[in-house]
C-alpha cells in the first residue's frame, strides 16, 4: 500500500461535484481529508490517499480528467 498528499483545488460549478467521493467508489483508495476550505465559487481540499501507486495514479489521472486541478504535496500537513 502507498500513501501520498495532494491539493485539489475546485472552480465554478466543480465545486458542487462529489469528485471526492467518486474517486473513492471508482477506484480502490481510501481518501482523509486532512484540510479543506470550500465558497461558493472556489474550493480547496487537502487529502491523503491510501492504495495501490498505480490505482492511486489513475484515480488522479481520473480527477484531473474532471477538471479539479490536482498538485501533489510533501510533508506532513497536519500531524496526529
């Protein structure tokens, strides 16, 4: 199992799509949201992902299909 951090950052009517939890149900990777801030016209969720690496690959692949614009992370984001 891999584990990795990503930023998801949602524009316009993107932010009404449940992108999240598709990715869950598409693919098999476990999803944590770590941080997140959503408005009515932009949002922003920080997640960890638990999977296979190349599920967790096309699972992003998947979600920058949609639109979200997807930016990997390193370190910790929030500890605990």
């Amino acid at each position: 199992m891999g584990k990795q951090r990503v930023k998801f950052t949602f524009e316009n009517d993107l932010v009404k799509q449940p992108v999240i939890y598709e990715l869950g149900q598409k693919y098999k990777i476990v999803t944590n949201i770590r941080r997140a801030e959503v408005g009515e016209e932009v949002g922003w969720v920080v997640l960890e992902l638990d999977g296979e690496e190349p599920e967790i690959q096309r699972g992003l692949d998947w979600v920058s299909s949609t639109g979200v614009r997807v930016d990997p992370l390193v370190g910790d984001v929030i500890e605990g």
